[in-house]
C-alpha cells in the first residue's frame, strides 16, 4: 500500500512562506498549496514576486499542487438573497463580479509561471435558492474549463459551505451537469459537513470518484452550522475511513492541508504541525 503524497496550503501555518515551508517539510510534506503569501493573495503578486515563490517551493524540495485563486467567490449579481448562516471567508481577496475577467487572466498565468496543474476556483456566494443559480454557474465554469483545456490545467470546483456548491450531493448534481474533462471536483468533507451533510460516507458516495482532482483535510464538529475545529482524524469527518475509499476507488493525487484550527494555545503554526503529522500517519506512511 502507497502512502498518499501529502501537501499544505502554506499560509495555514503561516502566511511567512519560508518558515511554512520548513514547518511543513518537517513534517514529511512535498507539495505546496499557494493562497496568501506574505499577507497578499497569490491572484495581487507580482510576476517576480510569484517566480520568488516558485523558486523557494522548489529549494524546498516541494511542487506546487495547487493555486488556491479566489475565482468566483464574490456575490452573483441577481440571484436570491444570500444565505446569512454561513460565514464568508475572504482570505485577502475581497473582489467582485466585475473582477472575474480580470482574475482569470491572471490566474492562468500565474498558474502557467508556477508549473501547477489545478486552478482552485468557487460557485458565488451562498445564496438561499443554491440550485436557482446553477445555470449561471454552469456557464462560468464551463467558460474557465474550455481555457484550462488549452491551456493544459485543471479546473478544480471545491465544494465550500458558503458557496452555492457546498456538499458532496450538490457537487455531484452540478458536476453531472457539466461534462468537460477540465472540470474537476476539489473534495473538502468539512465544507459538506457545515452544511449538514456527513460528508463519509453519504457525501462521498454521490460523488464521481473519477472527477476527484484534490482533496483538502481539516477536521472539526459542527453544531448550528458553526464549526468547532480540532486536530486531522481526531473530530468528526471519519478521516480514517475517508481515506481508505479514496485509495479503494483510485484516487491518486494529494491530500492538502487546511488546517483551520487555531491550535491549543492559539498557536497555527503548532495547530498546522499537528494536524501535519496526524495526516502523514493517516495517509499511509
């Protein structure tokens, strides 16, 4: 049995990419996943600041996986009112509808400077009717899945609570929609489980296993939409069981940290090597 590779979005440690780096190859990891460095969103670097990134990720011994772009998480003009149960992280990216074009050019060359093979983008911002703006959606995604295409990445789609695609089961219709073999699914259980879904098995098992491009790990229990987040494979997800139908139904690439525990004494960078370690063990090493 082949571990997993795993990798970390490296602000989750911390947003000084050099110390994040060495944090997490200490604990075994070799992919880095790229969404705030240095307090700027990766979408606001520069073309040097991002070969500067590209270049510490490899002194490092680590690829980058993944751009965590902030692509299509603003509010879709038009649409039903948005859903106020659930908090909307911005991440140093508070832009809007009328930024998108812009975004996306700069998101495929920024992915196209890092060598990455997975574009991380969204489905707006929860509205209270979700399935009343899958048309739009469907549209948007299809438009970034024809560019990814020629451009040879990945669009990954990640199931996010306060987005209007935030379950495994919403996933699955959306992406049945839509098929294009750019368009990918970016499998977060906790998102779903906010939602309400148990995302393992019930979440899981709606999902096309083939479309999964990317999984991202935290762990946390929920109670009135509100996450309580704690330590990888310690709180409520079932990452143990998780992990094994990945590897039963083929899944082949990273398991990518989102640690989004603040740690025992406040302390993320502790908190991100923890759960680092949990997920090295829970990945097969």
């Amino acid at each position: 049995m082949s571990a997993y590779r795993i990798a970390a979005i490296t602000d989750e440690f911390t947003p000084d990419l050099e110390a994040a780096l060495g944090g997490m190859a200490d604990v075994g990891m070799t992919g880095a996943e790229l969404r705030v460095v240095g307090g700027k969103n990766m979408i606001d670097l520069t073309d040097e600041e991002i070969d500067r990134v590209r270049a510490s990720v490899e002194a490092h011994g680590m690829e980058v996986v993944a751009l965590a772009s902030p692509l299509l998480k603003c509010v879709l003009p038009d649409s039903p009112p948005l859903d106020s149960r659930v908090q909307h992280d911005v991440f140093g990216s508070p832009h809007t509808f009328e930024d998108q074009p812009r975004l996306t050019k700069r998101a495929f060359e920024i992915a196209e400077r890092l060598g990455t093979p997975i574009i991380r983008v969204f489905s707006y911002w929860r509205t209270t009717e979700p399935e009343r703006t899958y048309d739009r959606l469907g549209e948007a995604l299809l438009a970034l899945a024809d560019e990814a295409s020629r451009r040879g990445v990945i669009i990954g789609l990640e199931n996010e609570h306060a987005c209007n695609v935030g379950t495994g089961e919403e996933a699955s219709r959306v992406l049945a929609r839509l098929d294009h073999p750019a368009l990918k699914l970016l499998w977060d259980p906790a998102n779903a489980s906010i939602l309400g879904e148990k995302p393992f098995p019930n979440g899981y098992q709606t999902l096309d296993k083939k479309r999964i491009a990317h999984v991202h790990a935290k762990d946390c229990f929920v109670k009135d939409y509100k996450p309580e987040w704690g330590p990888v494979g310690e709180m409520g997800i079932g990452w143990r069981g998780q992990i094994d139908a990945l590897r039963r139904d083929g899944y082949d690439g990273w398991l990518s940290l989102e640690t989004h525990w603040t740690g025992p004494k406040g302390d993320k960078f502790e908190a991100s090597t923890i759960c680092g370690r949990n997920l090295k063990t829970l990945a097969g090493d």
